[in-house]
C-alpha cells in the first residue's frame, strides 16, 4: 500500500468549465470529513465536488466515492477506481467543477475523463 505525504493541486480550463484537482493525506476519515467541509466552504459556488477516499483503520478499510450530482457512477467511482487501483491508502481526492457564469450545463464526455485522468495524477 501507498501513501502520499503531501496535499497536491492542480487545475484546468476546459471548455469554458474549471476544474480543480486535489489530493489530501488523510490519518482517518475525520481528516477526510473535515478537508470537504472546508472544500465545500471555499468553494461555495461550485457545481459539484466529487470525491473518493480509502483509509486504513483498526477495523479495516474505510472507502467512500460521492458523484455530487452527476450520473451514477461518473465522477466518484472512476476516482475510487484509480485510488483503489494504484493502491493507494490514508487519501482524499477530490475534484471541484466551476461552470463560467451563464454556461447551460451539459453532460459533456471529456468532463468525466478530466475527472478520472486528474485523479491519476
């Protein structure tokens, strides 16, 4: 199993959408809860804040993915996927999506690949 040590960001402009990616180190889900409630907060006018997290406690695996609003399936479970794939433990990664003002939203297919791609790195 992986960890990582150290938060990272990064962020995009696509078609008129910004999207921001994030990676927290997490030592149990109450750093996971507190990291998106302040996300949440920060990012008050985002449209969706997917995320996936899998931690290690005593009792075992903890693993969350939320899809904030998109179709089941298309934002926190290719998230999951990766983290789970790369083995990687005692992480958040989250990804923020800010549509520009008056953009009409759209279920557009290279918005979910950021989502996934951004997660891999």
């Amino acid at each position: 199993m992986q960890c990582i040590k150290v938060p990272a960001l990064v962020e995009e402009n696509i078609k008129k959408s910004r999207f921001i990616g994030l990676i927290y180190p997490c030592s149990g889900e109450a750093d996971a809860v507190a990291y998106l409630k302040a996300l949440r907060s920060e990012h008050a006018s985002a449209n969706h804040i997917a995320f996936a997290y899998r931690i290690k406690t005593e009792k075992g695996l903890v693993c969350r993915f939320h899809d904030a609003g998109e179709p089941s399936g298309t934002a926190g479970k290719p998230i999951f996927k990766y983290i789970e794939g790369h083995d990687l433990i005692n992480v958040l990664c989250v990804v923020v999506l800010l549509l520009w003002r008056g953009q009409i939203r759209s279920r557009r297919p290279n918005a979910r690949l950021w989502k996934y791609s951004k997660a891999s790195h």
